[in-house]
C-alpha cells in the first residue's frame, strides 16, 4: 500500500526515482571499480598453490622430456590410473617404450581441463594425450569460494566453464542451478576481495609449499593419504553393500543432455589433434556414475568414430573391474583395482593406438 | 553475526525496509527486537534466555521504582536485588571460575588446601555490555533520570537493540528512552554522514585490524624468539589493531543506529593523541569510562572525600574496570596500571606541574609520547595470554633487549609509518564531514570507488570484534 502510495504522488515518486538512480550509479561505480581493481590485482599476483594439482604441473613442466603419453582428468584418473602398469599393459599388447604421465587432479572441472591440457600441448615430447570427461561446476557455495575455484573462475575461462556446466548430463534446472553457481564464483573472484590485503599484508606463517611424492609418476592410491571426507565415504561403501548393487542398477539408464556432452567432449579431444597429437576419450570406471559416462562414451564413438574412446565405465565389458572388493569407495576403485584397470587401459591404448584387434575404436563393445 | 558479513547485510537491509515502511512506532520497535534477538540468536540462540531474564529483572526494579516514592525502602531493595541479579549472571558466567580458582590458590599459599569448583560455562557474547546496560537502566529509573516503562518491550528493546547488543557503546537509558518514544523520522536521518561513518569503521575493522592481528598473533605466541624491535613493534601492532577493531565497530553501531534513526555517542577521540591519561580516558571507550565513572567511582565518593580517599576510589574504579573486560589477573593488573598513572598524574599536577609554567606543544608532546608509552605498556598485558609471557614481553618493551634473533617477516615500522600517517590524514581532514559534504551524485560515485578500494583490502577469513570475548 505505502508502495502505491508512494508511486501515486509524482513528488515522492520523483524521490524514490532519484534514490534509485543514486543507488544505481553507486552499484554501477562500485562493480566497475571492483572488476577493474581485481583484474589488476589478479595479474601481478602468483597463482595460488593449489594441493596436488600445483605440484603435479610444476613436475610436469619441468620432467616433459620424460612423458610422451599423458592421462588428464579428475580423482578417477589420479587414483585409478598406475603410470608403471599402463605401459605393462601396452608393452604386453605390442606397445612398447611408453612413458606415461599420471595428470589427474580431484575434482578437475572443464576450466581447469582446458588450462592444463594447454600446458601440456605445449610439450613436444607427448605424443598422447587421454583425456578424461571432467567435472561440472562446484554445487555449493563454499566450494565456488576456495582459492582454486576462484583462480580459474577468471574471466579467460569463463567460456570453458560455462560449456562444461550446459553440456553436463544432468537435467535442465541443475544446469540452470550450476550456472548459478558458476556465477557466483565469477562474481566472487570479480569482487577483488582479499587481492590487495594478501599483497600488502604478506601471511606472517606462509604455509609450506604443497608437495607430491612423484615416485608413480602421479599416481596416488585412494587412502594412501587418509582424510575425514576420504574416510567417510570409505565407511559409508563399508557400510551399506546393498549400495553396491543399487549402482550397477543405473547401466543401462538414460541421462539427459548425453549429445551435448559428447559434442563437448568430442571439441576438447579434436583440440588435441589439431595440436598434431593423438586423443583419446577415457571413461573411468564410476558406479554413481554408470547412467552418465558410460553413455557419453558409447555416443562420442557413435558421432566420432575415428576417435578413440577407451569407456570403461561398462560392467557388461569389465565385470572384473566391478567386483566389490576392488572399490574403495562408490566413486574409486582401490589400488588392486586401480592396478587391474590400468593394464587394461594400456592394453587398450596399444590397440587403440595400433587399430589392431580389438582396440580404438571397438573398445566400445 | 558480525558487521562485516554478507548475512548482516542482509538483515540490516530487511530490517531498514521494515522499520521505515511502518508508520506506527510500536511496531518499528517490535520489528527492531525481534531483529536484534534474531542478530543475537545467529551466534547462541540458548543465550537468548539470559537477555530475557536480565529484560525481567530490569523491568520488575522499574515497575517497582514506579510504584514507590523516592527513598522507599522496597524502592531501594528492589533496584539491590535487580543489581546482584545482573551482576549474578555476569559473575557466573564470567567470573566463577577466575574466583573460585584464585580462593584455591590463595588457600593454598596459606597453607590449606581447598578444591576447585570449575564450572564449563561457555561466556555468553556481549553479556558485559549488556548488563550495563540493564543496570544503567535500573539505576536512571531509580535516581528518576528516566521514568520506568510500562511496556516490556520498550525494555527489552532497549537492552537489546542490535547496533550496540554485543560490543556497545554502551548507552544510558536516559539517552536512549526519549528517543525510543518518539517515532523516528527519516528527515532526520543523515545517511550520507552514516554510511560515511560505517566505511570509515569498516576499513578500520576489516582492513587494518584484521590484517595486522596475524603479526599481533605470531609474537604474542613465541615473544622470546624475536629481536626487541620485533616484540616492540608487535606491541605497537596491538595497539593499532586493538584501536582499530574496537572504534571500528562502534563506528559501525552508531552509523547502524544512526541508519535506524537513533543517535548514538561517540566512544572514540582519537585516544591515542591524549597529552595524559586522564585525557586518554576521556577518549578511549568513552560509554564504558563515563559508566564507571557515573555508576562507581562517583557513588564511592567520587574526589569529594579528600586526595586519598580519592586515589583509592580511583584505583578501585580501574581494576574493576580491568576486571570487567574478563577473569584474569592480567586485566587487574591492565587495570591497575592505568589507576596507578592516574594517581601518579595528580601527584605531579599538584607537586610538581604546578610549579613551572605550562609547556606548551612541547609539553604536550612530551606528554603524549609518555602517555602513549605507558598506554602500550598496559596493553601488554591487555593482549599477552598469561602472566608470564606479560612479564616477558614487557621486560623487553622496558628494556629494549631480547634473546631472540627472529624478525617479522614484514616491514613492521613502515606498515605502523603508514597507519599513522593514515589515521592523521583522515582525522585532520575529517573523512566522515568530507564524504557527508559531497553532493549525492559525487557521495554515490566515490562512496563506489571507496567500498570497492577497500573490500580489495579485506583478508579472507573473519575474524571476531576483540571487544565480542567481554
């Protein structure tokens, strides 16, 4: 009513019009100044030191020579792929002499992807490049708000970010929830918030720099490193077996938005070869994930099928990869299973590599 | 809840649509409590019960008070038994262990041996403040500075108004109570002189306190590890962020209240440019010292019983004083150094001071250097966390000399140079009157430029006002 009021009288009506437009041109200046302020900022500070990925890029720029074959990709590429049995396995197919780089990164969304595979085109010595379907945007606001978050919420790789999140097969008001997300995080990191606080007022205690035992050349078994949230879903996959089978109940299911997600996928592996490299689409085994990735496989080979697609995400296929006691958790397999599946994948690399058998393409069964 | 986070934003501007929507100023009161238990509740929602009891009791002395002739006796009992209430919850909640540990102690050294009662009681934020102010409530209805409130919750709004519910100013009664009778009108608001106030108190809280309370914190934890010029530094640090966290929220509180409609006094005057501690004391927390002021030292008599009795009222008033800021012998001693410069200080006005003329600058400036210096000294053990380390890190700001031979990894004295030089600036130039003067237009577009500027400068991670432990 007092709003009605208030719109009804052209003296008050002019008042509110005024304060509207002095709040506008405060927001607009404060937004402006914000974004301009940050972006400066942004651009004489280091990159942050981000766990386990930091160290991993760090290594791999400095020991490219070493690697001429690179796995990319999320927690289910760093726990589940064993650089030393995947060239076993490729040796033992008839592949011989491969060095192979274990680049997963928990939680690697598509920004992230993107910035480390341009580090990687940049070696001449990889020749291969296996690229993992990557996470969508974060879900919560606490995870938009982290260091590493905001570090590739830059600007440069709103783009990869905002394809990532729409091409995600999941349904549409996720996706609009995700992009929500993805905007607060660019908001966020826009804000410039702690920019020059962390310039001008240097931490007293700087932490120690992260590190990473590179002994596996990147590979690190789940519960190697033992954490409340690792412990808790091992509990958790202790805990209720008949979860298990509830899994394997989703193979099989449709998902949404699988074309998009094979169109994005197929974008990032043709970047690769336009780079002069081979690409590989890798699919991870990932029980929560059985109704998702294995499909966005099958239709990456169906639409592409000069790509090589090494979809292990298939119970039918693997079934000794989806014996219980090779799962750490319902996300990761254990190391014996990491173990099994990373021959495999060198085996199936050969092949791809080679077309011979039933390699490449016809890994997708 | 704390001025600084995004969900106060949000409150404060729910709350400000509300209160200047209503016209009825009953209903603007009930929205403001409801808010302000809403504020308090963010941090203990259980703690809620003791702000409705001392509410009670408040109310209970005053309808009392109402009911009685000045002088009655049930008048007199009644605001004694809503006193011992308030400071009953004060004192179990604050002080119980701290005595109970200290009877077992000197029981000890007498030779007797007594076990300690040690109760698990989490202190309640604000509760200092607020009881102040129920007593400052109980003792204006009772001298009949203020007529009681037939209302509860006029009392209850006015012990739990949100601007000042946790860490003050802590206001009178008789200031507040007129202006909660009158509807506010936003007429009288000068929003551009609040919000001006409130950047001003969020750069000192979010981007000067904050920033340097981690060098505060690494010295304080290993004092003998550093050279003197750290430690010295450190302590100078302290008093930097300690004037910055504590003005900066009260700068916040009066701009809130201001946003609301009510006025607030002012609780800071640059304390720290004081020629004396007297002076220093009329700047520096400014509603707590004029409280025990009006509240104590003057009810124990004041100076009109002669220099002696005097000094012992003074001193009296300062070590409870420390005392009130929490449960530990180093506030007492905090406490007890100011009382002691203070009685000091009237020495040397009446025998030696008296016999030279005036000084001038000079004088003034020798005297805010020694002020300064002995205002940092107690802050030494305001801030260390045991008697031992106080010791510790006093010896070396007495002494200049430490074992240790680590430095700061910043540049302490340039960062201090700079604050200085800052904290001049902007006081000589006065930045609230400067950003009030602007036209609307210039205050939105610089107002942009400075908020923006200064959450740049805002460290990540929040930290708790000092002044919430009290």
């Amino acid at each position: 009513m007092i709003l009605l009021d208030t719109l009804s009288d052209p003296v008050a009506r002019r008042t509110l019009m005024g304060r509207a437009r002095l709040v506008g041109l405060f927001a607009l200046v404060f937004a402006g100044v914000c974004a301009a302020l940050s972006l400066t900022l942004r651009s004489v500070s280091p990159a942050p030191d981000m766990l386990v990925l930091t160290p991993k890029l760090e290594h791999f720029q400095t020991n490219a020579d070493e690697y001429d074959t690179v796995f990319l990709g999320t927690s289910r590429t760093f726990y589940h792929i064993v650089p030393d049995l995947v060239e076993a396995g490729a040796a033992e197919a008839g592949c011989p002499g491969l060095s192979v780089y274990n680049f997963g990164v928990f939680g690697l969304t598509g920004a992230e992807q993107d910035y480390l595979l341009d580090a990687v085109l940049e070696s001449d010595s990889v020749q291969r490049i296996i690229l993992e379907d990557p996470l969508p945007q974060p879900r919560q606001f606490s995870e938009t708000m982290t260091e590493r978050a905001r570090y590739f919420s830059a600007p440069a790789g709103y783009g990869a970010a905002l394809g990532s999140v729409s091409s995600y097969p999941e349904s549409f008001p996720k996706r609009i929830f995700r992009t929500g997300m993805f905007a607060f995080g660019a908001a966020y990191d826009l804000s410039g918030v702690g920019r020059g606080a962390a310039l001008a007022f240097p931490e007293a205690e700087p932490p120690a720099p992260h590190t990473f035992d590179m002994s596996e050349d990147g590979f690190e078994a789940l519960g190697d490193k033992m954490t409340d949230g690792i412990q808790a879903r091992r509990d958790e996959f202790l805990s209720r077996p008949e979860g298990f089978e509830e899994a394997l109940d989703l193979y099989g299911r449709s998902s949404p938005n699988i074309d998009a997600r094979a169109a994005y996928m197929v974008g990032k592996l043709r970047k690769v070869e336009a780079a002069g490299k081979a690409a590989s689409l890798y699919i991870s085994p990932d029980l929560l994930e059985l109704d998702r990735t294995a499909q966005v496989g099958k239709r990456v080979a169906e639409t592409a099928p000069d790509l090589s697609v090494l979809n292990f995400n298939r119970p039918d296929a693997y079934p000794d990869l989806f014996e219980r006691d090779v799962w750490y958790d319902f996300s990761h397999l254990s190391r014996s299973g990491a173990e099994r599946l990373s021959r495999k994948a060198g085996a199936e690399l050969c092949r791809a590599q080679t077309g011979a058998g039933e390699g490449g393409v016809n890994a997708v069964r | 809840m704390l001025f600084v986070e995004l969900r106060f934003f949000a409150l404060f501007a729910i709350v400000f649509g509300l209160v200047w929507t209503l016209k009825s100023n009953e209903w603007r009161k009930r929205v403001l409590t409801l808010a302000s238990y809403v504020f308090y509740g963010a941090w203990d929602w259980r703690f809620l019960g003791l702000i409705l009891f001392v509410t009670a009791v408040s109310y209970a002395v005053g309808a009392v008070a109402e009911h009685r002739p000045p002088g009655d006796a049930r008048r007199k009992r009644a605001l004694t038994l809503g006193i011992v209430a308030a400071l009953g919850v004060l004192g179990l909640f604050k002080y119980f262990n701290f005595f109970t540990d200290s009877f077992v102690d000197f029981a000890g050294l007498m030779g007797l041996s007594a076990s300690s009662v040690t109760l698990n009681l989490v202190l309640p934020v604000g509760i200092s403040f607020y009881t102040f102010q129920a007593i400052s409530y109980m003792v204006d209805v009772h001298r009949g500075d203020v007529a009681a409130k037939r209302s509860v919750l006029d009392v209850a709004f006015y012990i739990a108004f949100f601007p000042q519910l946790v860490a003050g100013p802590i206001v009178r009664a008789a200031t507040f109570i007129p202006q909660m009778d009158t509807p506010r009108r936003w007429a009288d608001v000068s929003v551009r002189a609040c919000l001006a106030l409130f950047l001003i108190g969020f750069i000192k809280k979010a981007c000067v306190s904050d920033n340097i309370a981690p060098y505060v914190d690494l010295i304080f934890a290993d004092p003998s590890s550093y050279t003197a010029a750290s430690v010295v530094g450190g302590v100078l640090l302290y008093a930097v962020q300690i004037y910055c966290d504590f003005s900066g929220y009260s700068d916040m509180a009066i701009a809130t209240a201001g946003l609301l409609g009510y006025k607030f006094p002012a609780n800071f005057d640059s304390p720290y440019l004081s020629p004396n501690i007297q002076d220093f004391w009329r700047r520096w927390h400014i509603s707590l010292s004029s409280w025990l002021r009006d509240y104590l030292y003057i009810p124990l008599g004041g100076n009109r019983r002669g220099n002696a009795r005097r000094d012992v009222n003074l001193m009296t008033t300062m070590l409870l004083g420390g005392l009130w800021h929490g449960a530990s012998m180093n506030f007492v001693i905090w406490g007890g150094l100011h009382g002691g410069a203070l009685i000091v200080e009237r020495l040397w006005n009446t025998h030696v001071a008296s016999r030279f003329s005036p000084m001038g600058w000079i004088g003034a400036l020798i005297g805010t250097v020694v002020t300064f210096y002995w205002v940092n000294l107690a802050w030494i053990f305001f801030r260390a966390r045991t008697l031992e380390e106080s010791f510790v890190i006093a010896k070396t700001y007495l002494t200049w000399s430490s074992p240790g031979v680590e430095t700061l990894p910043v540049p302490v004295w340039p960062i201090l140079a700079g604050l200085g030089l800052f904290h001049y600036a902007a006081n000589k130039l006065d930045a609230q009157a400067l950003l009030a003067r602007l036209s609307p237009d210039r205050f939105a577009m610089t107002y942009g430029v400075l908020a923006a500027a200064s959450l740049s400068f805002v460290p990540l991670g929040y930290r708790p006002f000092i002044y919430f432990q009290f």
